[in-house]
C-alpha cells in the first residue's frame, strides 16, 4: 500500500514537472556552400549575437541553431578562395521566432535564404 502512494505522488510530480516544461524557441539553420569553390572566415550575425566557420569546402554544410532575441535582419559575410569579400541581407527575424532557416551559396557567390519560421 505504501509503495502504491510513492508511486502515484511520484507519477503526479512528474506530471506537473513535464506541464511545466517549455521548450525554448529556437531557429536551426543551415549554410550550405554550392559555389564550387572553398570559402573561409564565414560569420552569420542576426540579432543580438553572431556564429561562424573558419572554413566550408565546396558542398559542405554546416548547421548552427541560434535563438532570436530582438528584431532585424541577419547578415553572411566570407570569404572566396581568391581573398574577396562577399556579403549579403537575410529576411527580417524577430524575437520568438522558431522554424529552420536555409542559406545557399551558390555559384556567383549568391546567397539565397529560404525561412520556414513562425512565433
């Protein structure tokens, strides 16, 4: 009898601490290099903070998962195996928003950004 009244207040703390959980919204995203050529020094900043890679070889992805605090629109700035800088806007992010976010290089050093976001 005992052990039936652990369990079932043992079930039902776990049940309050599972409810109360959130998860942290979050936007993964993914740089993807179809350039054809080697790029370096690859920095991503969005608002209120930055990631990057030192290198991406050529069809290289890298995925990175970030949480958007504040508003605005991010940025890409690397670097060709030439030593040109290129850089490019993203879609406006704001705080809360959650759902992938793909940036392309592709060949011209274009970058294209496809978002599947929503608060």
């Amino acid at each position: 009898m005992k052990a039936r009244k652990i369990l079932a207040v043992s079930s039902l703390a776990c049940a309050f601490a599972v409810a109360g959980c959130r998860t942290s919204p979050y936007v993964q995203t993914t740089i993807t290099n179809a350039t054809g050529d080697n790029l370096q020094q690859i920095q991503v900043d969005y608002p209120s903070a930055s990631f990057g890679k030192d290198k991406l070889p050529n069809g290289a992805a890298y995925p990175y998962r970030f949480k958007v605090q504040g508003s605005g629109a991010p940025h890409i700035e690397f670097t060709d195996s030439a030593g040109k800088n290129h850089k490019a806007d993203g879609p406006s992010l704001a705080e809360g928003d959650t759902g992938t976010l793909d940036i392309r290089i592709t060949p011209g050093y274009n970058v294209t950004w496809q978002p599947s976001l929503h608060k």
